[in-house]
C-alpha cells in the first residue's frame, strides 16, 4: 500500500540538518502548507472505521503504518523540549553511545503549532489514564494504595481524528503499591524512538541509516466507547513476551513500561493488542 507519509522524512531531515535552536513555525509550517495532500491522508488513517483496517506488512512498498512512524518521530523531537533532561548515559542510543536525535531542539511553542496546522486534537482528560498519558514523574501519595492522580501535564497529547498521535506527558500522584514512583518514572519506555528523559526502545533501534524507517506505528484508537490497543496486531500470530505473566504483558502494552516491577529493556510487548471500555 504506496503512502504519502513518506514524505515526512523530508521534514524530520530538513529539522535536524538545518534547523538552527528554538526553531518552529518558520520551518514547519511552510512545508505543511506545501504538502496538503499528505496532511489529508493523515486525517483519513485517523478516521474512526480505520481502526478494522489492517495494514499488513509488504516489503515491496512504503506501508502506511511505515509513514505514520515518520510522523511519530517528528513528534518525539517536537514534544522533546518539554521534557526534563537526563544525563544518565543509557539513555544515549545503545549501539553507538549518541544521543537518538542529534539536531538542535525546538522551541516550546512548536508542538503546538505542528498540531493546529495537522488538525490533531489535543488530548483534555480530567483523570489519568495510560492510554491518553505518558508517566513522566510520580508523587508519593500518603495512601499506599491511592490511585494515580494528575498533577501537572508537561506536554499535551495529541489525537488525529479517533487515532492516538501521542500521549500526554504527565506528573501523577500515586501510592507505593499502585507504583513506585522511581521504576514507573524512569523504567524503559517501549513503541518510542526518542526521550530526554528516559530509556527508550522501539523496533527501529539497532538497524542502519536506511533499513530503521521500515518500523511499523502501533495504532490506537478509540472508537465507540472502546479503547483500542495496537489494532494490527490483531488476528495475527504473535511473538509475545510469553515468559511474563498475562498482567505484566498487558502492562507493558497499556503503560508502555513498567509501573511497579521493572521488568527491564528487553521485553517484547510489540505484538501484545487489547480492547477495553472507555472510563
């Protein structure tokens, strides 16, 4: 299935080869409005219906879920500067001790910008939840067993149509049984290609120049009062992390990291998929 997410790659190479610091609306709106016709299919893979469409794999071509990790990437970089830094040295890429994004980091203002000229909708979720928010930071609670509660968003999330872009980055308040604060903080955080705040790992890792762009997105959707976990991956034979149990599996793919245990960096969670209500 020919797709023209692809072109994505142009905009991830023009920010980080030439883009000076702070750079934004002067670099990426300009090439939006060039690519109208990119932006549409964008908004038609996020379409409600989509979510029963499975794209399945085809080395002959550029897949859909191939142009959506593009985006995905972009993203990483444009939500980075809202990110606290980490100078821990695991957090630099694995197999060549640099960090994953090497181009200057943008300003503050651009996220936002990128979603308004996209027509994302960002994510306004009054409770936490892990399919709408990312664990950037944990509060001890006096309650051990008190649930997470928000309690400062550090990047908004981002829905296109039904289809989750990303989560938002957030600070909860939780007790010591439901998570420990340091594990669910800063434990490896899986389907991401970038942080500056913690371990990051997707199936792009490792593979050259060329070969790391044919990494598939994980879609999520929500659709009818359902949340929808990594849409293709159902009906498919799977490769699971099968040595883990059920709950712990199903943790990865809901948080995508570990909340309580750490259940450590080489996990498989890629091909874990779950539907559940809407709170």
């Amino acid at each position: 299935m020919l797709t023209l997410l692809s072109q994505f790659r142009e905009l991830f190479f023009q920010a980080r080869d030439e883009a000076p610091p702070g750079w934004g609306e002067e670099i990426l709106l300009p090439w939006l409005d060039q690519h109208q016709a990119v932006i549409d299919e964008l908004r038609s893979v996020g379409r409600p219906e989509n979510h029963r469409v499975r794209v399945a794999p085809d080395r002959n071509y550029f897949t859909v879920l191939q142009g959506l990790y593009v985006v995905s990437r972009l993203v990483d970089v444009l939500i980075a500067p809202h990110q606290p830094v980490n100078d821990d040295p695991a957090l630099l890429a694995w197999w060549n001790g640099r960090p994953w994004w090497h181009g200057e980091l943008p300003s503050m203002s651009a996220w936002g910008s990128f979603c308004a000229r996209i027509g994302a909708t960002l994510i306004d979720e009054s409770a936490f939840h892990p399919f709408f928010h990312e664990v950037v930071a944990v509060e001890s609670a006096e309650d051990p067993d008190e649930p997470p509660s928000l309690v400062e968003q550090h990047w908004p999330g981002a829905l296109m149509g039904s289809m989750l872009l990303v989560r938002a980055g957030v600070t909860v308040r939780a007790g010591a049984n439901v998570m420990d604060p340091a594990v669910a903080a800063r434990s490896c955080l899986y389907f991401s290609w970038f942080r500056r705040n913690r371990v990051v790992r997707d199936l792009s890792h490792g593979w050259g120049q060329n070969s790391q762009w044919g990494t598939d997105f994980r879609r999520d959707y929500i659709v009818d009062g359902q949340l929808h976990y990594n849409v293709d991956r159902e009906g498919r034979q799977t490769l699971s992390a099968e040595d883990l149990p059920p709950e712990q599996r199903r943790e990865l793919l809901r948080y995508r990291h570990s909340v309580h245990n750490d259940l450590g960096d080489d996990c498989w969670p890629y091909d874990e998929m779950f539907i559940e209500p809407r709170p």
